[in-house]
C-alpha cells in the first residue's frame, strides 16, 4: 500500500488515501497522533504541483490562416430594420 492523497472527513479529521501497489484497490485509514504532519502537508499539496490543464507563461498568437493558408475576411452582418 501506498499513500497517494489526503482528504478531510467530517469534525476535520483527515484522512489517508492509499492505493495497493498490487491490485490498485484504494482504501481510507483515518490520521494518527503520531503521523508525520510534514509528509501529510506534502500530500495534501501534491495536486497543485500537476495542474489538471497545462499553463502556458505566454500564450502562443496563432496566424489567422484559413484552410491552405489562404486568410477570409469576416461577413458583414445585415443591419435589422
């Protein structure tokens, strides 16, 4: 069994979320007194480190090519009367 998360339950106990290096089963095991609060804090923390969707510093101007290169422009949109 690994560590892999952590989660709060209710009263704010957290709780530990491990996985089986075997089957890949997740099981919950409650925090104890005795447990490492630095390493429960850098679980808690791992998702920040890999956002879901990727950030970009700047984002990337794409030219405004249409299909083989070739530019349109916009359609003129019809005044209502």
């Amino acid at each position: 069994m690994e560590p892999i998360a952590v989660t709060v339950r209710g009263e704010g106990r957290w709780v530990l979320i491990h996985r089986c290096t075997n089957c890949g089963r997740l099981r919950l095991n409650k925090t104890a007194g005795d447990d490492n609060v630095l390493l429960l804090m850098r679980l808690a923390a791992l998702p920040l480190t890999m956002p879901f969707i990727p950030f970009a510093a700047e984002p990337v101007a794409e030219p405004m090519a249409g299909v083989n290169g070739v530019t349109r422009k916009p359609r003129a949109r019809k005044a209502k009367t």
